[in-house]
C-alpha cells in the first residue's frame, strides 16, 4: 500500500485541498460517478481518502464494504462547505474504534 493521499468531493473542496498540498483530487458531480471514482482510488492502493460527509452518507454500504474488511484505505469523511452533517452515529468514531480498539467517549 502506497502512502498517497486522495480527496474526492465537490469541486471547492477538492480546490481547497489542492490549494493545501493535496496533488490527487478528484471532483465529482453525482453519486454514480463518486462510487466509480471510490472504487477506482481503493484499487489504486491510496492509504488515506478524504471525502465529504454526504458523499459518505450516499455510499455509505460501499464505504463499509471496503472498511470492514482493511484498515487501509483509511476513508476520511469531512464537512462540505455547507457544514457538517447531524448523525446517529459518526463514521469517524467507528473508524478509531476499530483501528485501535478503544471507544472515543464524549
């Protein structure tokens, strides 16, 4: 697994990151082509991929599927330039809680 980082949102957040020192950004401008894009990043080996909060929530049975099984790639949600997301439960959260065992208490 290569040390690469990829983002993949809406096209000013992937500007931000590029703006920051992200080379790899992939814009994306529906849920059909985000889910293709995902898939393309894992099979590409990325370690960590940065997406957005609702882009999470509409594959989240993808992003599952592909965390469940490694703890690489790390997949990263984070707010849009809308805010963040009220949830039942934070992917964020569960994703230290697997990786390292130990539940993030509030």
């Amino acid at each position: 697994m290569s040390s690469q980082i990829a983002v993949m949102a809406d096209q000013d957040t992937v500007t931000g990151f590029r703006l920051g020192g992200i080379k790899k950004g992939y814009p994306v401008q529906n849920m059909e082509e985000a889910d293709k894009t995902l898939r393309k990043l894992v099979k590409e080996d990325f370690s960590i991929i940065i997406i957005t909060e609702k882009i999470g929530d509409g594959l989240r049975s993808t992003i599952d599927q592909f965390t469940k099984t490694s703890a690489l790639p790390m997949i990263i949600e984070i707010p849009d330039k809308t805010g963040s997301i009220r949830r039942e439960s934070d992917p964020m959260s569960e994703l230290i809680k697997r990786v390292i065992g130990v539940e993030m208490v509030k």
